[in-house]
DNA sequence: AAACCGGGGCT
DNA sequence: AGCCCAGGTTT
C-alpha cells in the first residue's frame, strides 16, 4: 500500500531521471556484477571523473576478480594510485579475489567482504542486477528527507524499511535518477 | 549510537 | 595548515 505522496514521487523522479542522467562508463548497459562493483568500490571517496579516467584501463588490466587474484599487489596498487586509498583499497581487493571467484549476489553476503558496506552492496546489485534494494548515501538521504519531512525516520534502519517500499520495479532508473538528483541538488 | 579512520578537496 | 566530508570500521 503506497500513499498518492508516494506514487507521485516515484514518477516525477523517473521523470527527472530520465532528461537527467549522467552517462559513465560503469552506467553502460552489460555492465557485469563485478564490473559494476569494481566502480561503485572505488566511488566511495572518489569523484567520478577520476574513477572515469582509471576505470577503462583498470578493467583492460583486471578483467574479472581472478585477475587480481593472480597479480601483485604494487601492481594493482599502481593501476589505482591516481584515485587516493591505493593501499586500503588494493588490499581489499585482493583479499576479496584470494577467496572468491565470484561475487555474492545477497546484500548481506557482500557487505561481508572488506570495505563493502550497504550503500557498495546495495548499489553494486541494484545497478548490475536491477535487483529492487534501497540506494541510500548521504545525497540520497538529503533527497528523501526533504520530500518525506515529515515522516522521514532518524535511525538508518527505519530508513532502509521506508525505502524499501518506495523503489519501483524499474529499480534501475529509480536509484539512478535518486543519485543523480542528489548529486544536483546537495 | 558514536567515535574513529584515511586521505581528497576546499579555503 | 586546518577543516570538512562520506562511507566503512570499530567500540
């Protein structure tokens, strides 16, 4: 049971989304799960040029998670070195490809790998996927808070429960437009 | 829930 | 130089 508040969001944002979108080369379609993670990992802390401008070459490099696997560590280290974090987030990646060769595709299965929380975990299976999961970073929050002032909650878990209901089908475009829109407007 | 972390960006 | 920031981690 969604609220005609609700509803009207939902397509108003799709609306918006749809004149406004950001193309990026992690946002093309066939993007596959560990592609799409590569780059929703590195976005934390990141501004998207500069993920845009390593991203290409570090896929070329590292096709999938056994690629990273088999590589060095100053090797990869010196592929991510331009977007800062180079030795918090070299060592991640390695201890995530030294114990699978494939990505979990359960929110709660990925947030158990190192530096994956719920926005990574959510995001990366959102927009690789269309799995229908909230998207929720700091943006997104000024987003919601203002649209629902009223009934907006305080704790991160009420939120995750009252985005939860609000993300369409069309979960893709949904989150996309939201990000999008955050990143405008805050 | 709150403090902490590490480093990029802005002033 | 100092402060803020945003997500993840730790307590």
């Amino acid at each position: 049971m969604s609220s005609e508040v609700e509803r009207r969001f939902r397509v108003d944002l799709l609306e918006w989304g749809k004149e406004n979108r950001r193309e990026y080369p992690w946002r093309e379609s066939n993007r596959t799960l560990y592609e799409v993670f590569v780059a929703k990992f590195f976005l934390t802390q990141t501004p998207a040029d500069n993920v845009a401008a390593v991203y290409p070459r570090f896929l070329e490099r590292f096709p999938t998670l056994d690629a990273i696997a088999k590589a060095s560590e100053d090797e990869l280290v010196e592929a991510i070195v331009p977007l800062g974090f180079q030795n918090m987030r070299a060592g991640a990646l390695k201890q995530i490809a030294s114990k699978h060769d494939h990505l979990p595709t359960e929110p709660e299965s990925l947030m158990e790998l190192p530096r994956v929380g719920r926005y990574v975990a959510n995001a990366t299976l959102c927009f690789a996927r269309g799995d229908q999961l909230p998207v929720l970073d700091r943006n997104v929050e000024r987003v919601y808070s203002r649209v629902f002032r009223d009934t907006w909650p305080e704790a991160e878990s009420d939120q995750l429960a009252f985005t939860k209901r609000l993300v369409p089908s069309e979960a893709r475009s949904y989150n996309l437009a939201l990000l999008d829109l955050g990143a405008l407007v805050c």
